[in-house]
C-alpha cells in the first residue's frame, strides 16, 4: 500500500514525521483536519457529502502515495463508517474522530514500509481487503 520508493528523496521520512507527530498531537491533528475541511467543504455549509470526501480522498491519498482505488463504493464505506449519527452529512467533529483512527493506522502502514514490509491496509470502506469490516 505505501511504497517508500515512490517518494521523492525525503519526502517519505518528512510524511512519516508528520504522521507520527499528528498521530500524538491532538490538537495539531484537529487543526489540520479543519484546514482540509473547509478546503473540501466547496458549498460551505459547513458538512461534507459523498462528492466533497472523494474530493478530499483523492487529494490525500495522492499526497501521501497511498493506492487505494476510490471507486464510488469505497467512498461511500468510508462516508458511512465517518457518518457516526447517520444524518449522512460530514460534521467537522465526525471528520476529527475518525482522522484519529485512520492517522494511527497510517502511521501503522509508514513504519511497516520503513520496515519493508508489505501491508494488506484495512484503510475502511469495501476496497482491498477490507470485507470483514464489520458490515451490517
Ligand atoms: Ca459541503
Ligand atoms: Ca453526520
């Protein structure tokens, strides 16, 4: 899922520094993720919707070298597993509690390229493998 190799020269230590302090920093985490909130939230009102979050999904993957197909199904997992109160609209809050989760994973997914290790993501949504993901 991450390539160390298709990073610029350091570009792949600086995006893992910047995971790793995201990942422990709350508070930093919080303000970046409403920096790409209201970067995303095109209509401004303040939640995103499916279109908004691809949006955003593909800009971020791209960033970080992160090949998950974003495919209108994996989109829609991922808005749904993000939708805690169903009203399916992205809150700023939503967005936050779930960039925890994901940061941590990613931080997950940076150290086992740093490794050289292979890892079979579980990124949410139905892409790749993660079928099992609790499904109701
Ligand atoms: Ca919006
Ligand atoms: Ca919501």
């Amino acid at each position: 899922m991450i390539n160390p190799a298709e990073f610029a020269e350091g570009e792949f230590d600086a995006s893992f520094a910047k995971l790793t302090e995201l990942s422990t920093n709350s508070a930093a985490l919080d303000e970046e993720v409403m920096k790409y909130f209201a970067q995303y939230d095109d209509d401004a009102n303040a939640s995103l919707d499916r279109r908004e979050l691809r949006g955003f999904l593909n800009n971020f993957f791209s960033a970080y070298h992160i090949h998950v197909p974003i495919t209108d199904e994996y989109v829609d997992g991922v808005f749904r597993q993000i939708d805690i109160n169903h009203d399916n609209k992205l809150q700023p809050e939503e967005l936050k509690a779930f960039a925890k989760l994901f940061i941590g994973k990613l931080v997950v997914a940076f150290q086992a390229a740093a490794a050289g290790q292979a890892t079979t993501g579980g990124f949410g949504g139905s892409g790749e493998t993660g079928e099992e993901e609790k499904k109701e």
